[in-house]
C-alpha cells in the first residue's frame, strides 16, 4: 500500500484535527518502541513500523503535504463511508429478499400441511361413515334376521298345530264325582284359559270323565305342562 493511502492518523493514535505537538509526542512515543536500536535490526516489522510512523510524522507536520494528505484521505474516508453505505443497503436488501423467500416458504408449508390436514380429515370422515353404515347395515341384518328367525319359529308352531291330529289336540279328564261334579260349561270355561276350546264331550256312562277338544295344539300343550 502506498504511503500516500495508509491512515497516518490512526498509525499515530490521532484524530484528523489532532495538533502539532500532538502529533510529535505520539510519534517520538512510538518511535522509541520501534526503534532498530530498540526493537532490533533484524526485526523487519519493526523496522517497517518504524518507517511508516516517520513518513507519517513528516507528512503531518509540513503544512503543505498535510494539507494534500488530509484532502485524500477525507475522499478515501468518504468513499469507504459510500462503499460502507452501498454493503449495508445491499445487506439489507438481501436480507429483506431473504425474509420475503422465506415468508413465501413459509406460506407454501402452511398451505400444504393444511391441504394434507383437509384431505387427512376428509379421509377420516369417509372412514367413520364407512363404519357407521357398516355398523348400521349389521344392525339391520341382524335385527332382520332375528325377524326371518321368529317368523320361521312362529310358522313351524303353527304348522306343527295345523298339523296336529284331533287326537293330540284333545284331553282326557277324569274327576271324582264324590267331591264335586262338572257340566260340560264348567269344563269349557275352566280350560277356556288355555286355548280355545271346540267342544266338551262328557261320558255318557255317567262316570266323573270327559274330554276336552282344542281348536289347536297350543292349548292341549300349554294345559299339559301345567
């Protein structure tokens, strides 16, 4: 870097609108540090120090090479200071890109998870309805069937007493007369209570006998397992 290019200032410890003694006494300080005496002549960056604090020290204290100095190096600050500016507007540009690349992301994310939330749900609710018509057809079923099986149980009970003989449809009854006596309207309301009753046959030796005729089995059954 050329010494015209290099911060004098800064070498020095100093502000721009630092004095002449100041400048003196920061350099004599620095100078006995990097000395070749002091430091040591094989010491190359401190001989180099030592270089650069003289041709600051000279340029700073002649008014004339200061004045042209100052005058670049306030156009070297100013250009950092746009440089500086320019980074931080691109900086931030990029950064506000950044952020609006992430939002879209962000956005994309959220409406896909919702749009495999929506179809999920969608799927859960044809699954449930799927199970409840199932359920439903079952319990129809098996209420039918239960049905069909009761109609089947109550048509053989009346295929069985549509098929019962006069015989199986009758009951034998004996009394003892001694003690009490029936008529045949005794006898048909008493068994009245078991089925319907077609007739009443008494005995016509006199004897404490008779029969009792069902309409149907049902009654001659029922009386029989009394």
């Amino acid at each position: 870097m050329a010494s015209s290019e290099k911060d004098h200032y800064a070498l020095l410890g100093l502000l721009p609108d630092a004095t002449d003694p100041e400048i003196k006494k920061a350099y004599r300080k620095l100078a006995l540090k990097y000395h070749p005496d002091k430091a040591g002549a094989d010491n190359k960056e401190a001989a180099e120090m030592f270089h650069d604090l003289s041709v600051a020290h000279d340029t700073l204290t002649n008014s004339a090479s200061r004045n042209l100095y100052d005058t670049a190096h306030k156009a070297r600050l100013a250009q950092k200071a746009r440089i500086h500016k320019m980074d931080t507007s691109r900086r931030r540009q990029r950064e506000e890109l950044d952020a609006r690349e992430e939002a879209v992301k962000r956005r994309k994310a959220e409406a896909t998870a919702e749009a495999v939330a929506r179809a999920n749900e969608i799927d859960r609710l044809r699954e449930e309805n799927a199970n409840r018509m199932r359920a439903e057809e079952e319990r129809r079923r098996v209420a039918e069937e239960a049905v069909f099986s009761q109609a089947r149980e109550e048509k053989g009970k009346r295929d069985e007493v549509e098929a019962a003989s006069p015989e199986e449809c009758t009951l034998k009854l004996k009394w003892k007369r001694k003690r009490r006596d029936y008529d045949a309207e005794e006898i048909e309301t008493l068994f009245g209570r078991y089925g319907v009753v077609d007739r009443v046959l008494m005995s016509s030796k006199g004897k404490g006998s008779g029969l009792v005729v069902f309409k149907s089995l049902a009654g001659a059954v029922s009386e029989r397992h009394k």
